[in-house]
C-alpha cells in the first residue's frame, strides 16, 4: 500500500468513527431520555446557542431551556414511562468538525397519572458539531409523522386524538 492509498483509508477510518460516534451520542440521548437522567440529557448537547424545535411540545434556544422547561417537567415523574427508538440514521459528514443527521424516531408513552398511551412517529433532523474532541447535538427539529394518544381503562383503549401533530 503507497502513502496516498494509508492516506485514504485513514480518512474513511476516521469517517466510520464519526459517524459511530454520533450513533452513540444519539444512543446516549434517548437512553438518557428513557432513564429520565437530566444531566445526561444535557452532555449530549453541545454548550450555547442550540436550536431545539419540538414544534407543538416546544422551542429552546440552549440545553439548559430545553431540560430544564421541557424535559424535567413534562418527562421527569415516576408516574411517566417513555422508551424512545430511533431508526435509519442518514448521517451526513460536513467536515471534521459539523455533521447532520436524520433519524426515524418511534416513541411510546404510558402516563399513569392520566392513564394514556402516546404512541407517535417523527423524524428527527439533527445537527451536529465536536467539541473538545467530542460530538455533540447543536441543534434539533421534530417533524411528526403520526400521533395516537389513547385513554386507557380495565378492559379498554379509548383514541382520544391521532393526527399528524401534538395536541397540547
């Protein structure tokens, strides 16, 4: 192998690893999500100005907005259950330091407080950016796809709503 041959396959090495690091941020995000972990949720997005666009759930500016107005409040209590699953990663590579990615996310909710089931698909379009060596989420739009929320009781599910977006 010449020196221009190790030169290209260093570069799609460092490539693959990008973007298996950003699988694995995105990974840690939804599990951090799911465990109701604040302070894990908040390391996996990048510090100052990131635009979060949840649509009806919600807009953010930076990290902290959105864990502490939206995720400790909404997603925190024990009477939440959430398991978040994201699918088709289609990460693209800007540079060595900036990426995007879409990721397919199917998600269900039980509130045993109000006694429903959410069950919703959305894509997620990403951005991303390394900082101090590591990548982190700089910016997020939900677009919604489908929505059902139900209202449970002994022996029954009543659909309470389904569309294409949140109703809040």
């Amino acid at each position: 192998m010449n020196q221009d041959d190790m030169a290209a396959l260093a570069e799609r090495c460092a490539r693959l690893e990008a973007i298996e690091a950003i699988k694995q941020l995105k990974a840690r995000y939804l599990n951090a999500c799911d465990r109701q972990d604040p302070e894990a949720v908040r390391a996996c997005f990048a510090e100052g100005d990131v635009i979060i666009d949840m649509a009806n759930f919600g807009h953010c500016s930076n990290r902290d907005e959105f864990v502490d107005g939206i995720f400790v409040p909404r997603g925190c209590h024990d009477h939440v259950l959430d398991m978040h699953h994201c699918t088709n990663p289609e990460i693209t590579l800007l540079d060595a330091q900036r990426a995007r990615g879409v990721w397919g996310l199917n998600y269900r909710n039980i509130n045993t407080e109000q006694r429903t089931l959410t069950l919703l698909s959305a894509m997620y379009h990403d951005e991303y950016r390394k900082e101090r060596g590591e990548w982190k989420i700089s910016g997020s739009r939900t677009e919604y796809k489908t929505v059902m929320v139900c209202r449970y009781e002994p022996g029954g599910l009543q659909v309470e709503y389904s569309g294409r977006s949140m109703q809040f």
